[in-house]
C-alpha cells in the first residue's frame, strides 16, 4: 500500500518513478554519481565564491544559500533584454527552436510579473501561454529560456491546440537544455562575472542542492548530516530543512529536477560540437508528449541507467567553474 513518514506519503516508489519518467535503475546510478561527486562540486563553488571576495579586498564566511556574490559579480537588466537573451538561448540550441521562441514574443505569449509563479500552459488555440518571473536579475531570461524549453516541446503549429507535456523528467530535460544554451549565450553577451556567478549559482542549486533535497525526501529529520556529506564547504548544515511544498506534494519530483539538469548538461555539452546530436535532440523534442528520458539519453549512445551518464556532467560542471576562476 505504502508507507508514511512524518512529513509526506511515499506511496510505492516504482509507481511514482513512473508518473515521472525515470526508472528505478537510472535513479540509482544517478544518486550514486550525485553523492560522489556533489562535495567535490560544492567545494569548487566555495572556491570561486571566496576568491571572488578576496579580488574586491573582502573576507568571505562559508556561503549559505543564495548568499549575495560581491559588487560587480551581477547585471540589472531590461526586460527587452531579458526576452532577447532567452530566444537566443533557445536558437543556440536550433534555429528552429529560436523561430518558436521569437513567434512566443510577438504573438504575446508570454505574461511577466515580479511575483509570478512560472509555468507554461497549453492552449486551446495556437502556442501555449508562457508566465514567467521579472526581477530584472540575471535569473529573470534564466527562468524565461527555461519556459520556452518547456514551450517548444508543447508548440505544433501556429493554430489548433498546443499539447500536454511529456513525463516530468523529459519536460524538464528540454527546458534544462534551454538553460545550458542560456549560459552560453550570456557568457559570451553579458559581464563576465555576471555570467560567471550566474552559471556557477544554478549549478551548485540543480547537481548538488537537489540531489540533497532528493535524500531529504527519503530522511526527513537528518537535513545537518545530509548538508554536510552533500555540501561539507558551504554553511548549509544550520539551515532549515529545504523541503517545499511541492516536494512534499509529490515526492520524487525533486529527482527529476536533478536527473534532467544533469542529463541536459551532457546532452548540451555534446550539441555544441555535433550536428548530428542537434538534429536527433530536435526531433526528440517535437515528439512533444511522446518524448522520454531515456530516449535522449539514448541521443549520446548511452542507456539513462549508466553512471558515466551522470558523470560527465559533473566533469563539464568542474570544468564550468575552474574557468569561472580566472574572473575572480
């Protein structure tokens, strides 16, 4: 039937997998990645962090999370700018993609406040309805570029209805995808430890404080512990627990938020220098909501359930903030 802790019902956790789209091999070697190599990407992190201090003359405690990065480590931007950035992340991913990203603005199917909470809707008539966050920060076209991912899985054509989503894990694979185009548009068009802080912010959140928050799930009173295996550098430990409302409402959820960003971290990485993975990784997202996880994993000859999946994301990531130093 199931079984219940204190916090939320885990009911049979195959089944849930499933709603989901992973399954329980590809979970396992996904977390056995995660627990490994989530310390050594938290300790890189601090490492920037404090070196990005100690360049302005400044002294830096272990980070907590969402601790501010020093002056001259952001951008404000304009909300024209923030739309351009995400319709260029999602043309450097295809051209095709950028096309339904530019169709979205000038049809005006993207609604913008300082307090919304982003989602992207399928229509009755013509491309899905996109709402999404403006706090004129760096995250604002982050968030955006994640949105239209979601957007170019759902869009068909021009009129008719717009389409469900796939499972969770293959829905957020497309908008993680977007976001790694996100970064590279922004480190090659915005401040350079803007970019730098920007990237090196979303990693440590999606490779290591999720897959933290994915253990949490499973033990709900050992948040000190669980922080300091996942993130020893960092100042998580006191915190409180980060379990949300939607963790709580669909256990797993979490997972796939992991799993997805860490797959769209290899998948990009190859796109970047392979046609031939662009082309596939397109037609894959215009199965719309016949996409699945492990299909795309299959667009880089892998099977999901292999481990070295998961780490070379890890390896790009590293690699992501060792470059990041030389801002700092």
């Amino acid at each position: 039937m199931g079984q219940k802790n204190q916090i939320f019902a885990l009911v049979n956790t195959r089944e849930r997998l499933g709603e989901i789209g992973v399954d329980e091999a590809a979970a396992a070697a996904f977390r056995s990645v995660a627990v490994r190599r989530a310390p050594l990407l938290a300790g890189a992190y601090a490492a920037l962090f404090r070196a990005a201090f100690v360049r302005d003359g400044l002294a830096a405690l272990p980070p907590r999370w969402r601790t501010a990065w020093p002056h001259g480590w952001s951008e404000t931007l304009t909300w024209p700018r923030t739309q351009a950035l995400a319709v260029a992340a999602l043309a450097r991913v295809h051209p095709d993609l950028g096309r339904n990203a530019r169709a979205m603005v000038r049809l005006r199917r993207i609604r913008a406040s300082a307090t919304a909470s982003p989602q992207t809707r399928a229509a009755r008539l013509g491309p899905p309805l996109v709402v999404t966050r403006f706090d004129a920060t760096s995250e604002s076209p982050l968030i955006l570029a994640h949105e239209l991912g979601h957007a170019a899985q759902m869009a068909v054509r021009p009129l008719g209805p717009s389409r469900p989503p796939p499972p969770m894990a293959a829905a957020e694979l497309a908008a993680h995808v977007a976001e790694r185009a996100f970064h590279a548009v922004y480190a090659e068009d915005g401040p350079p430890r803007a970019a730098a802080a920007r990237l090196a912010d979303d990693l440590l959140a999606m490779l290591v404080r999720h897959p933290a928050r994915d253990a949490l799930e499973a033990e709900p009173d050992a948040w000190g512990p669980i922080a300091r295996r996942y993130a020893p550098d960092l100042a998580w430990a006191g915190d409180a627990p980060p379990l949300t409302a939607r963790a709580r409402a669909e256990p797993l959820s979490t997972l796939g938020y992991a799993m997805a960003a860490t797959l769209a971290t290899t998948l990009f990485a190859r796109m970047e220098g392979d046609a031939r993975v662009r082309g596939a990784y397109v037609n894959w997202v215009r199965a719309g909501p016949d996409a699945r996880f492990a299909d795309a994993a299959a667009l880089l000859g892998a099977r999901a359930d292999d481990p070295a999946l998961y780490d070379a994301a890890y390896d790009v990531a590293m690699d992501d903030l060792e470059r990041a130093q030389r801002f700092a």
